[in-house]
C-alpha cells in the first residue's frame, strides 16, 4: 500500500508534495533580531530534509517580545532584509516550502538563552519590562510582567500586522500564529495566567478576544493565496487549565476567522507544568480537533519514527505531522522515512546518487 505520509496535501492554494513539516525552532543566534550565517545553514539543511514544509523559528513581532537577546525578530527594516536574504538563498539550495511562525513571548520575553539557564535575565543581563494579561510571573526566578493595557494590546496587534506584511514581502508559503507554549496569546487563553476581570478575562469568550483580534487583523492583510494558520494548545496539562474541549472550541473559533490550519501542541503555560513523555501526547487531541472543528490540522510532540508519522495520518489523526528534535538529529529524516515506508522523496540532483542506488546493493547482500 502507498505511503499517505508521502502523499501530496494542499492547504487553499499552497501545494505540499507531502505531510512531513520541520517544527518552528529557535535557534537563539539572530543579531537584535536579525538572521545571520546560521540560519543560512541551519534552514538550507532542512531545506533539504526531505520535509515539504519548514517553518522556521519563533519570529518576535516586537522586540521586547522577543524570548531571549538571540531570538528572531520581523520588527525593523533589517531584520526583514536580514530573513529576505536567508530564504531567498536556501529555498534556491532546497526544494521545501517555507512558513515563519510569528509570535509575542509575553510574560515568558526577557529571558536567557536556554544553555545559559532556564529563567529569566539577570540585572546585568541588559533585561526588559514584559507584559502578560495579568501581572503573575511565569515561575520562580520570572519576572513579574505588568498587566497589558488596551494600549499595549493595540501596539501589539500592530505589530503583528506589520510583522505579516514583511513575512509576505520575504514571500513565505504560509504564515503561522503563535498562541500556545505560554507565550502572550495562549496566556490571554488560559485561565491560569489570566486573572483579568475586563472584557479580556474570565470567560472562554473574553479569554479568547484578545487573540482573535489578532488573528482577524492579520487575516485582513493576508491574502488568501497565502495560508493563515495557528499553533494551538491541546491541553495545558493542569486541572485549572485549558483541555482538550477548549482546544476544539478555540479551532472553531480561529476557523470562523479564517484561520485555515492549526497545529496542536501543548504544555508551557507555568514554569513548573511538565509535558507527558508518550510518544505523540498531542495525538489523541489533534484527531478531536481535525474531527470535530473541521480544520486541516497538523500535530507535533514525540513523533519520532516513520511508521508513527505514518499511522498518524493514515488513521484521519491528523492532516500533517510536525517534528522537532528528530530533524535536528537527523536532518534527512524524511529520506530515511522514504526509505522505511518505500516512498518517494526530492533530493537535490547534486545528491541524487543516494537512495535507491546506494542501498539496493547493500541490501541483496545481506
Ligand atoms: C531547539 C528547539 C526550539 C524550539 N522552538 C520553538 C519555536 O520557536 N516555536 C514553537 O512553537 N515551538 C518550538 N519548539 C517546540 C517544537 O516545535 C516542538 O513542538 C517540540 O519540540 C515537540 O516536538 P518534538 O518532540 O518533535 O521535538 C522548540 C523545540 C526545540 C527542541
């Protein structure tokens, strides 16, 4: 039987050859927010993979929503100069499509690089004031953010439709919003980090309005030759948190905005909640949400062989499956997948003498 995880999937107007996505990925290494040689290396690799689809890092719509000091911005002239050069060289070196996940890190910005330490930055670590709907810190060692005001919400919302439109000018594939890992938007969604009591807190419906302003000014700009999707939060794994209900009510919700896709992860929400470590934890929420929201629906978290990748989207669980780690261990994961499934996969013709050629000796010797 053919390989579905290497059957082609369109999302409106956008083409994929397969269901295989490079999962959003911070590198830590841009300069005030702008790409560099890294990212030329880093997203020419998988460019590469043998994934249809890459969507590169976390990509800060201010800077002062930035995570850390090396994270990605799409805020200034050069940061978008800076990523138009990175994509137009790697997409010319590979054959993957490529999508930008925009994002504000909200009460979780102002952090330090993860190999200098997981907390926020030190006095003499040049730190900044962040926001969050309500001013409670991510953890201990977070700093306490300030309650956004209708003001920040505007500047923010802004800056998200700025950052789109220089995605569009870079020309990405496709445009994803950041609303879940606990960052601004999934923190205006939970109610563990919202304890508003305006017209922003408290019900699901005020939880949610904030993010869908976002999402509907950024839905005016972008036109529909180019999908608009969202990275949602199947659970936040905590009794007073969001659940699984909350993901399926939020994809209709984002659907009825003209969010075309959404990728469903989870966790993230405090310092001190921790992810289940079962292979594809997120599984079970995506097939709700495709199910029941009626949305092309990708999902990420512990995918790591192919023929998991394969039962996932052979099985209707889900539409596309996003990996992570598994790409940065092996940067031709989608090859080898090929391989193990007998599929096919692009590899660029300077790498053509690999495949078939090399492996069908080896195996009739054995
Ligand atoms: C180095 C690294 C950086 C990450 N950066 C982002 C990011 O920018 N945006 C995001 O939504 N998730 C980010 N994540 C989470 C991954 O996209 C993914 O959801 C998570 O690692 C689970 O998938 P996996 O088990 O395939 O690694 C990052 C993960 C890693 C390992």
């Amino acid at each position: 039987m053919s390989s579905v995880l290497f059957s082609p999937i369109s999302i409106g107007s956008l083409a994929l050859g397969n269901r295989i996505v490079v999962s959003p990925m911070c590198q830590y290494s841009s300069d005030d927010g702008s790409a560099n040689d890294w990212h030329l290396m880093h997203l020419g690799m998988l460019a590469n993979s043998g994934a249809a689809l890459v969507v590169v890092e976390a990509t800060h719509v201010e800077r002062h929503g930035r995570i850390t000091h090396g994270c990605m911005g799409l805020y200034s002239d050069h940061n978008e100069a800076a990523l138009a050069r990175v994509i137009s060289s790697v997409r010319r070196a590979g054959s993957a499509k490529f999508g930008v996940q925009l994002a504000h890190a909200g009460r979780k910005a102002s952090a330090q690089r993860p190999w200098e330490g997981p907390t926020a930055l030190k006095a003499d670590g040049d730190p900044w004031e962040t926001i969050a709907p309500s001013s409670i810190p991510f953890g201990e060692g977070w700093h306490k953010p300030r309650e956004a005001t209708e003001a920040d919400m505007e500047r923010v919302r802004n800056a998200f439709v700025s950052a789109a439109q220089r995605a569009l000018r870079i020309g990405f594939d496709e445009i994803e919003l950041h609303l879940a890992h606990g960052y601004l938007a999934h923190s205006f969604m939970s109610p563990v980090s919202n304890q508003r009591t305006d017209q922003y807190g408290g019900s699901f419906e005020n939880r949610m309005r904030f993010p869908l302003s976002i999402v509907r000014a950024v839905r005016a700009v972008v036109p529909k030759s180019v999908p608009l999707g969202a990275r949602i939060t199947g659970s936040d794994w905590r009794p007073d948190g969001l659940t699984p209900d909350d993901a399926v009510a939020a994809a209709k919700a984002l659907k009825a905005e003209g969010i075309e896709f959404v990728c469903v992860s989870s966790g993230g929400i405090t310092g001190d909640t921790r992810n289940p470590a079962e292979p594809g934890y997120n599984v079970p929420i995506a097939a709700r949400v495709r199910k029941e929201a009626g949305i092309v629906t990708r999902t990420v978290g512990l995918i790591v062989t192919p023929e998991q990748a394969e039962a996932i989207v052979s099985q209707g669980e889900a539409d596309q499956v996003s990996l992570a780690r598994a790409f940065l261990d092996d940067p031709h994961w989608a090859w080898h997948a090929a391989k193990a499934l007998h599929a096919e996969v692009a590899r660029p013709p300077q790498y053509a003498r690999v495949g078939p050629k090399l492996w069908a000796p080896a195996a009739a010797k054995q």
